[in-house]
C-alpha cells in the first residue's frame, strides 16, 4: 500500500465532504464512497475546510501539505535540511 497514493484519496474524500455540495461518491485503489453524506457539514467564513496540518520530513508530506493541507510540521533534522525544506515551501507558496 502506497500511504501516500491512500493519503491522497483519504483528503480528496475530505475535502468532497468538507465543500457540502451534495453527495460524495469515490471510486479509487483504497477507498470506495457510494452517495456519501456528512451531516454536520463544516462551516465557516474564513475557510473551506478544517485547518489540517500534515507532519513529516518526506517530500511527499511537504506537496501534500501544501495541495490539500493547511500547515506543514517539519520534524525535528539538522539547521540545513530545515532550511532547504522551508525554502522549497516558501517557493512553492510564492507560485500560487
């Protein structure tokens, strides 16, 4: 099982469920959703999801935090693996 390939159908779900607009049906490798409904949809005025933070040093946690997350968590590491994935971030945040 590809945890990251799974991580990103659970947040696609997620976020199916978290824009309310109707039912959610999914069809993929780990997960099957047929006329799903969430009946206490999330609400809010200042967001379209939850804040979600995704943790881990791997380049994987990094694109997911920024594609489907709120926050990325770095774990502890050395001052320049900290800095050289912190720039990656930054740079891919200054592209939106």
């Amino acid at each position: 099982m590809s945890v990251t390939n799974a991580r990103r159908s659970f947040l696609a779900i997620c976020h199916a469920y978290w824009r309310n607009q109707g039912d959610v049906n999914f069809s993929g490798k780990y997960y099957n959703v047929e006329n799903g409904k969430l009946n206490t949809p999330f609400v809010s005025t200042e967001r379209t999801f939850p804040e979600l933070y995704i943790a881990g040093n791997s380049s994987a946690a990094n694109t997911s935090s920024m594609t489907q997350g709120s926050c990325w968590m770095q774990l502890p590491d050395t001052p320049e693996r900290v800095a050289s994935r912190s720039r990656q971030v930054l740079c891919r945040k200054a592209k939106r």
